[in-house]
C-alpha cells in the first residue's frame, strides 16, 4: 500500500491510475491547478482586450 505526503493510504487502483495522492490530497492539488489555470487565462484575456481597444483608438485617430 502506498501512502501519500499527509500520511493517507492511497488505494491500488488510484496508484495505478498515475495518483501520487490519497483522494483529499488530489482534490486539493485539482483545485489549486483550476486555480493557477484561471489565474493565467485571466490577464491573456485583458490584454487581447486591450489590443481590441487600442487598436480601435488607432482606426479612430485614422478617421480624424
Ligand atoms: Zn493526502
């Protein structure tokens, strides 16, 4: 039986399914990537937003 870093047995099937965690460990590792995913989708995201505009303002200054 493996354990995992806080100690937990971790079950066969999940060791054998790639898990290095017992299941609360791997819920928190899950949430903590949802997390870190988020966290760099979210500026990709203001920046093309911000070209979108910016490039808006140049179509502008060019009709002037
Ligand atoms: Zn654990």
């Amino acid at each position: 039986m493996k354990l995992c870093e806080c100690e937990e047995e971790i079950s066969d099937a999940r060791y054998k399914l790639g898990y290095k965690t017992c299941i609360e460990c791997g819920e928190k590792l899950a949430k903590k990537e949802i997390e870190r995913k988020r966290n760099c989708i979210a500026p990709a995201y203001n920046k093309g937003a911000y070209q979108y505009i910016a490039t808006y303002e140049e179509a502008l200054d060019i009709g002037r």
